[in-house]
C-alpha cells in the first residue's frame, strides 16, 4: 500500500517539481546528446544528410518527451510498506546513514528499524540541506555511535518542502536517526508497518530455531 507524502503548500509542490525536473534532465543531457549525435549519423548513412538531420531532431525531441512523461508519472512521492522493508520515493538520493548502494530512493530494511510512532515534529528541518549533513560532523557522529557513546537523536525529512506543521510518522532507525513522514494516514501506517515487523521478527525467530535445531 502507498502513502502519498504531503508538500507544505502547493507552491512549494510546483516549485520542487521543476527543481526536481532540471536536476533529471542535467544528468540526462549528455546522454541525450550523444543519442543525438549518433542518430544524425546513421540517419544521414541511411537517407542523406537533411533527411537524416530532420529525423535525428525529431529523435531528439522524442527523447525530451519521455523524460517529462516519465518524470512526471513519479513525481507524486510515496512512502510504502512490502516484504523488503520501508520503500521512501522522493528521488533525493538520501539514504539517511544506511550506506546502501548508490540509487535514487531508499529502502529501510527491517532489521534497521527501531521504533515508529506518530507526533507533530517540531525540530524537522523543511528539506534535505542543513548542518547535520556537514561531513565531518557526521563522520565524527558515526564514530561515537560505533564506539558506544550516547548521542543526540536528529530528525530528518524525508520529502523537502514537506508538510511538517501537523502530525507525521517518525520512523526511528538503529543509528540514532529518525526520518519525518509527512502523511495523512500516520495511524494507519504505524499499524501497519506493526504488522509486518511483527511477521519480520517471527521469520527471525523461525530462522534461530532452524540453526539451532541443525546443530544437534
């Protein structure tokens, strides 16, 4: 089941789809271009040299229109619950300290999370670039939890320019962070997230007596 996330405003919407839709296509250019590039040629081998640059602007364009469709299909961010873990779809690429491979959403395996609750988080910050990102702060921070030492829990959001005035689901992890859901339905989803580390935990427990009954 998806949960759609919540914008503050709808300005605020408007303005992180364009952003967002920039940043996609700077990463899409350079290929674009190279499709260009090597379309022009084989349509000019083909059918000479205007037809073929015709067909390779018209190849082009084909190109942008994709991206706009496809951008535009994922651009409602979701957060959902399945076999793997907890899916966060906002294209950010923040992985929020679990330093999983290098992709454009995040899935919170079960055996990373802590806790999940619901309240208004008063202490979020409205998107993804603030002080707790600075390197070596977070390096240093990595290294006090690794060595045992008591730190300060820290918010994050999980949807910049997200609705954090009223209540969200705060999904605490195992490494002193805690990602800020802005959603409607938080008491459905803490429920439900429930459920499923309930049969998680059971799946565990099932594994340690499968080993243990193996060892005799």
């Amino acid at each position: 089941m998806k949960f759609e996330m919540k914008y503050s405003t709808r300005f605020k919407q408007i303005l992180y789809f364009i952003g967002g839709f920039l940043y996609a296509a700077g990463f899409s250019i350079l290929p674009f271009l190279l499709l260009y590039v090597l379309s022009h040629f084989a349509f000019s081998i083909l059918f000479g040299e205007e037809i073929g640059a015709d067909l390779a602007k018209a190849f082009f364009a084909l190109e942008i229109l994709a991206l706009v469709i496809f951008y535009t299909k994922n651009s409602r961010h979701y957060v959902r619950i399945d076999h793997r873990g907890v899916k966060i779809s906002n294209y950010s690429f923040q992985h929020y300290g679990l330093r999983q491979p290098f992709r454009i959403n995040v899935i919170i395996p079960f055996d990373r999370i802590a806790g999940c609750t619901s309240s208004i988080p008063v202490d979020c910050p409205p998107n993804f670039r603030y002080a707790h990102y600075n390197g070596r702060e977070m390096i240093a921070r990595r290294r006090n939890l690794k060595r045992g030492k008591d730190i300060n829990y820290i918010r994050e959001p999980a949807l910049a320019g997200g609705r954090y005035d009223k209540e969200c689901v705060l999904l605490e992890l195992d490494n002193k962070r805690i990602i800020v859901i802005p959603i409607d339905e938080c008491d459905e989803f803490v429920e439900l997230l429930d459920k499923y580390m309930q049969q998680y935990r059971e799946l565990v427990r099932q594994r340690g007596n499968g080993k243990n009954d193996g060892a005799f």
